[in-house]
C-alpha cells in the first residue's frame, strides 16, 4: 500500500483538486446567508481569544519573542490562505496550545544550551525544514493513514487538548499572583471563574426551550462577545478599576513583538544548528500530520449533513506552504484547531428543533399499583443543512488584519488578562466534556434503569468498558506527563502512535463487537473518506 501511494506521487493532490473544483463558485455563493454573519462573529471569537492567550503564556516562555502582533499576523495568515486555497474551507487554522507548548520546549532546550539568542534563526529553519517535509507527505498521498483514525486516537487526543488548556488557564491564574499584587490577583480569579461561567450559562442556552428558536440560537452564537464586552465592563467598574487588574499587553501596530524586521534572517544560522533543526521539524511535522488532519476529521465528524468533498493532500501541502511563510516572517507556525474545529462547521449549521411526542409506559407504583401513562413532550434537534462556504472563514481573516491597527490593538488592551485565563478554562473543560471518556465513565457509574434502553453499551460489562476507557486515560496521562517536562519535544511522537495502537493492539485485547459499540471511524461520510482512499479495509483505487 506505501509502496503503491509513493508510486504514484501528486496523485491524492490532484483527484482532491478534481473534486473540489465544480464546488468552488458555491463555495463563495453559499456564503451570502443569514447564518454568515453571526458564524462570522463567533469563530472570530472563540479563534481570537485563544490566539491571544496563547501569545500572552508564549510571551513568556520564549524570552518575549513572540507576542501579540505575531498572534494576530499569524491567525490572519492562515485564515486568508485556507479560505481562498484550501479544499476544506471549513476547518478553522490558527495558533494552537501545542504549537504554544513546542515553541516553549525548544526555547528552554536552547537556553539550556546556553545559545538562546540563536532562537529566532533556529525556528525559521524548523519550519522550513517542517514545510518541505509537509509538501513530501501530502506529494506522496501518505494523508491516506488518516481514514484508520478513531473515535478512540480523536478523543484521546481532545481530551489531552483539553486538559492543556485548563493547565493553561490555571498558568496563567498563578502568573496573576506571580506578577501582581494579591488584591488584583484574586479579582482576576473571579473574572476568570465568571466569564468561564457566563460563557458555559450562554452557550447551555440553546439546549433549553427557553425563548424562540432564534433567540436560543443568537446568544449561543454571540457568548463569547458578551461574556468578554460583559467582564471588561467589570474591570472599570469604580472600585475594580482601583485595584489594578492586569490587562493585555499593548502591541505596535503592524510590527512585531521585539525590535526586528519581519524577515527573520534565518540564513545566518550557523550549519551545524540548521542541521539540528532538522528532527526538530520532523517531529513538528508528525503534530501537524496528526493535529491538523484530526482538526478537519472533526469539522467533517458523523452528524454534519455534508454535501462537498474533502482534500485532505491537497491541504496538508498548503499547510506546508504557509508554514513556510510563517517561518521566513518569525510567527507561530498555525495549524487546525481541534477544539474549536467543529464549531465552525456547527455554526454553518441549520438545526430544527422537533416536537417528538411519546406515551410514556405505566410503571407500577410503590403499592404495586400500575400508574396511568401519559403523553410526554421533549425536544430534539436535528442538523437539517451545512452551509459549506468560504464567506466567513475569509471575514475572519480581513477582522484579523484590522485588529492588527491601532486603533484596535488599544481597544484589545483594555480586555483583562483573567479573561484570558478564563477563555483557557472554558475551551479546555468544553473539550474535556464532550469526549467520549467522560461520557464513557458517566455511563458506568450510572444507575441502569435511568439508561436508555437503546444505548447500545448495555451490551457490555461495565468492567469492560472502565477498561477500553483506560487505554484511552493513559493515553491522556502519557501525553499530559510528558509534556511538562523538557521531553515534551517528544508528545508528537505519543499522539501519532495512537492510530497503531487502535488497529494493531486494541483488536487483541477487545472483541470485535466491543469495538463496534465503543469506537468507530471519526468521520464516516463518503466525501470526506473518498479524499482518503475510501474506508479501512476496502480495496479503493486511491490506496
């Protein structure tokens, strides 16, 4: 099968290209909708906000390198390229927590080195190196490895994000104390802890029957603009304005962090470093093999009624080209953004909210008397449509340009940074929440006769299912270990073995209807799969 893909190089780009192409005037077509505006507004939000964060805990792990203008030059980069060029116009590209976290490890491992000022040259040949061997995989089809991934590798995985993030709101919570005073400090724990809770009431929203369909739906949208309008409003409250709450530092319009041109001169590296940047860019390559193409599995996930294909090679090549540029202009290398990568595709999403009606079966009473059955009402929400457009990911990209002004970059300063703390806070426990491990455990720990009596996990033993969950708990744990130590260079390496692991070692241990129930491909539609060389196991003429 290797040898097949490698054979046949820029095979999987052009079918992916083939595909996308009768699709492309709708793709800008289907952009002029009701729903463009308000998704817009919210990947806006929910991607701004993290990128900033990010920067502010990169800030200070890489000797004020990189900062709020590389934050925002980088997420519009990213932004304006995958939404004209990219097959996949939905998945969301910007500044991760693990770019964050391995720009941090290579800069204390230079500092330990004792050659830290060599860091800005050393990162551009990083991710040089990284694009020419992005450009290498997706020339040589190899995103094909991409269908085996799981339910079991993706929520491992989100789950690992997820707690990264929460590590990272508490981070930035002990900074707070660690730079300030402890008055403005414990302010800025409780701006944390409410626009964490405000954000989660306005986004539970739209699961209630609270209001009007629309209604629901419009403060779901718009939660985390409120929350962050709401608690900067806070701030300047007379009496919290006193006490000196930490804001978000103040950035040069269109200039970076330090003073330096934009081009890094990464050509007057020493030899010897370019070559040590080397593994370097390829284990940099494995995170973006396995954290971005997941990123778009999730924004293509089961549930979403997709109608156009995927390109999966064609975007891993342009993933290399603008790590290539980012590269040559000294920012964060951006990539998909798996907690955030399905919400835009939620948000393109139409749902209808049902009525279903059931008659509710008589259950005997505590004197062994049969009750009376009744009609019970519920809700259930059904994704009709996906708008499938470049409009708003290509608005999101020109936004990040305007903050970049200075006009701009002042109202940005006014934000306090425990907003920020509490932005990591409500990505990071939004992830951990919705993965199948947690579920997997409520399941277990659940009383049976309040189960549905279709949930297929019936089936099982609960003993079962804690142990499939456990494979998946070391998984998390390894990663989470390894990264807060100066081997986290290394965590690549573990998330990537996840897909072996699924297919090679979990079939031995479980049995072949265990896995049916607890696990299954991450996205299963025919468009999405064709850009892979089908689903595992099927002789298709892409493998």
């Amino acid at each position: 099968m290797s040898r097949s893909r490698l054979l046949h190089p820029l095979r999987g780009i052009r079918r992916d290209l083939h595909r996308r192409a009768p699709w492309l005037k709708s793709d800008f077509i289907d952009g002029f909708t009701f729903r463009t505006l308000p998704t817009t507004i919210r990947i806006l939000s929910i991607n701004l906000l993290p990128a900033l964060a990010f920067e502010l805990d990169l800030l200070r792990h890489s000797g004020g390198y990189f900062g709020i203008s590389e934050a925002l030059f980088s997420s519009a980069l990213a932004a304006l390229v995958f939404s004209l060029f990219s097959c996949q116009p939905l998945t969301i590209v910007g500044i991760t927590g693990l770019i964050s976290l391995f720009n941090a490890t290579v800069y204390e491992i230079l500092r330990t080195l004792e050659v830290g000022m060599l860091y800005p040259q050393f990162m551009g040949w990083v991710a040089l190196w990284a694009a020419a061997m992005h450009i290498a995989v997706a020339v040589g089809n190899l995103c094909d490895y991409m269908r085996y991934v799981t339910d079991f590798s993706t929520h491992t995985f989100g789950m690992y994000v997820g707690v990264i993030y929460v590590i990272k709101g508490f981070g930035e919570l002990v900074a707070l104390f660690r730079e300030g005073d402890a008055t403005a400090s414990w302010c800025g724990v409780f701006v944390a802890g409410g626009f964490w809770g405000l954000v989660a009431f306005l986004e539970g929203v739209r699961g209630t029957c609270l209001g009007t369909e629309g209604v629901r739906k419009a403060i779901a949208d718009f939660a985390y603009p409120i929350a962050t309008i709401w608690w900067t409003g806070f701030s300047y409250i007379p009496g919290v304005r006193g006490v000196g709450v930490e804001r978000l530092p103040l950035a040069r319009a269109f200039k970076p962090t330090v003073e330096r041109n934009w081009v890094v001169e990464f050509w007057e590296l020493p030899v010897k470093w370019v070559f040590v940047a080397m593994p370097m860019g390829v284990l940099l390559t494995l995170l973006f093999y396995y954290d971005h193409n997941v990123s778009s599995l999730t924004a293509q996930a089961k549930g979403f009624p997709l109608r156009k294909p995927a390109g999966f090679h064609w975007d891993f090549f342009l993933l290399g080209i603008t790590c290539l540029i980012a590269g040559v202009f000294g920012l964060p290398l951006p990539n998909g953004l798996v907690p955030q990568a399905p919400v835009h595709t939620d948000a393109c999403t139409e749902y209808e909210d049902c009525l279903v009606q059931a008659l509710s079966r008589p259950l005997p009473d505590d004197y062994g008397r049969d009750t009376s059955s009744e009609i019970v009402n519920t809700k259930v929400t059904k994704a009709t449509r996906v708008h499938e457009q470049r409009i708003s990911h290509l608005a999101m990209g020109l936004c990040f340009i305007v903050f970049m002004t200075g006009l701009f970059l002042r109202l940005l300063h006014f934000i306090p940074r425990a907003v920020f703390a509490g932005v990591f806070l409500v990505v990071g426990w939004g992830s951990i929440s919705s993965m199948n491990i947690t579920d997997n455990l409520l399941f277990v720990f659940t009383e049976t006769r309040f189960i549905s009596p279709s949930d297929p996990r019936l089936e099982l033993k609960r003993l079962r299912i804690l142990y499939y969950t456990a494979w998946q708990v070391v998984g998390v744990v390894a990663c989470v270990a390894i990264s807060q130590t100066i081997a986290a260079i290394g965590f690549p390496v573990i998330i990537t073995a996840l897909i072996p692991l699924r297919w090679v070692v979990l079939p031995k241990v479980f049995s072949e209807r265990e896995l049916e129930v607890l696990d299954s491909l991450t996205a299963d539609a025919d468009v999405v799969l064709e850009s892979l060389g089908g689903r595992p196991g099927e002789n298709n003429r892409n493998v």
